[in-house]
C-alpha cells in the first residue's frame, strides 16, 4: 500500500508541474481559473476512478462505472458550455432587442 500512495504523490506532483507550465500560456484570468477548474476536475475524477472502482469485485465495479460515466458526461457538458462563454467577447454589450423578444 506504502508504494501504491507513493507513486501517488509522485504522479500528483508531476501533473502539478505540468498544469503550472501549461498554464502560463493562457494571458486571462477567465481562461487560467477556467483551465484550473478543468484541471482539478479531472484530478479528482481519476483518484475516484483510481481508488474507488478498481478495488471493487468485477459486479460492482461494472455498478460503479455507470454513475462514473454519467458524471464524466455532464462534466463535460459543463466545461464545454463553460469553455464557449470564455471564447465570446466579454467587452460585447448584450443585445437589448433580442432581450426584449425573448421575454
């Protein structure tokens, strides 16, 4: 177990130095915190995957696996959404007239 949380902390490092230099292309602070929130989404979503399915008995892993996917699914839908209102232009007034029909 001592070299299972070992290589853990390791791999936790690298990755750390990683997103630090991947990081340092991205100018905005919209893109950083975003980029940050993906970044520590997917960590913790492999230590769930990692420490909590593979453990498991083959029945209830394939169980754990389902709520998993489902997670991973809206996760990315989340980022996806979150990723296209950081590309739109933050300077751009909103369009009162569209507004005003939508309501």
């Amino acid at each position: 177990m001592l070299p299972f949380v070992l290589l853990l902390v390791a791999v936790f490092f690298c990755v750390m130095i990683s997103v630090k230099r991947f990081l340092a292309r991205y100018k905005t602070p919209a893109q950083r915190s975003w980029w940050v929130r993906m970044c520590i989404f997917c960590f913790f979503g492999l230590l769930f995957l990692g420490l909590l399915i593979l453990p498991l008995p083959n029945k209830q892993r394939l169980l754990a696996i389902v709520p998993a996917f489902f997670l991973i699914a809206v996760g990315s839908r989340v980022f996806r959404s979150g990723r296209a209102r950081m590309r739109e232009d933050p300077e751009k007034p909103p369009d009162l007239n569209q507004m005003k029909r939508l309501n």
